[in-house]
C-alpha cells in the first residue's frame, strides 16, 4: 500500500487571487455606480435656484422649454429638435408667482394659461444660444431676478428689488424701451 502524503499550503495560488481580485472589482464598479446615480439624481431636482442652468446638457439646436403643471407638481422639458419631453423632478413651491418686465419696466404677473385642461404654474423658455427667459419669481415673501443671459439666479426680499435689478443694465439703471 502506498501511503498518501498531505502537504500543507502555505500561500495562494494565482488563479485563487485573479478570481479574488475580479470579485472586489466587480463588487466596487456596482457600488461606485449606484452612489454616482444618486448624486446624478440629486442634481437633477428643480428648484428656483437651479431653473436657469437646469437643462443646459439637453439643449439641443431648436432649443427647448420646461413647462410645470398641476401648481408646479408635474414638470417636464419640451426638446424642440427632437419633438419630445423630458420629465423631471420638482421641488417648485406650489403657489409661486412669474413676473416679466413690460415696456415701462413694469412688473406684470404672467398668466400661463392650461395645457391639456391643466393649469400652467411655470413655462420657461431655453434658447439654443445660451439664453433664456427673463423673468422675477415670487415664492412667499422671496423674489428671485432671473436674468436672459449671463448670471446666476438673485435673491431679493422685495418685488421693487427685484424690478430694479431687472432694470439694472451696463452699470445703470434703464428703461427696457430704451435697450431694445
């Protein structure tokens, strides 16, 4: 009879460690996915704040328009080239006010009207050259300025504020008659 002799094992083989080695990267991409869709899905809520530069990736060559329904609950982006929406998530205050600038530099509420027998809270419009709509938006007692071009979203405590700063072209105060 032949005896058996067991060797014990002191190290892994290379197989054992390439397979180990697979399990820890497959297990890292599937977790480093999901936290880089969670903050992709973070950045993508829609605030006051953010409506100026929210849609800035998907603009496409016709531009394109985000319209809010049902007191800013349903909202989604109309892409012009392409003839489809985009729905998005909100977290738009549900009784916000729009406000443009008449010809007497004037703050007049917008009516938006329905669309599908469901009131319009918001429409705003993207240009497929960087511009947007110029407009002043009550929420409560905050009125945020967004300008048509350049700049960010402004906070001011008072309509008048607002409409100053809408005013406020080339270091000066102007009559929008006068600008266009």
């Amino acid at each position: 009879m032949s005896k058996v002799v067991y060797k014990s094992r002191v190290a892994f083989t290379l197989l054992e460690l390439l397979i180990v080695i697979l399990l820890i990267s497959i297990f890292y991409y599937l977790v480093s996915a999901s936290f880089k869709r969670d903050k992709k899905s973070n950045q993508r809520v829609l605030t006051i704040k953010n409506i100026k530069d929210y849609p800035l990736k998907k603009l496409s060559t016709k531009g394109a328009e985000l319209i809010c329904l049902n007191r800013c609950q349903n909202c989604f982006i109309y892409d012009y080239s392409i003839g489809k929406t985009i729905d998005i998530k909100s977290s738009l205050p549900k009784k916000l006010k729009a406000y443009i600038l008449n010809s007497n530099s004037e703050a007049v509420q917008i009516k938006f009207g329905r669309l599908h027998d469901n009131p319009i809270c918001l429409r705003y419009r993207y240009y497929p050259n960087g511009s947007s709509s110029e407009m002043i938006i009550e929420d409560k007692d905050t009125y945020y300025y967004i300008p048509s071009y350049f700049g960010k979203t402004e906070q001011y405590s008072s309509l008048l504020d607002a409409v100053n700063r809408a005013k406020w072209i080339d270091g000066k105060f102007t009559d929008k008659s006068d600008y266009y």
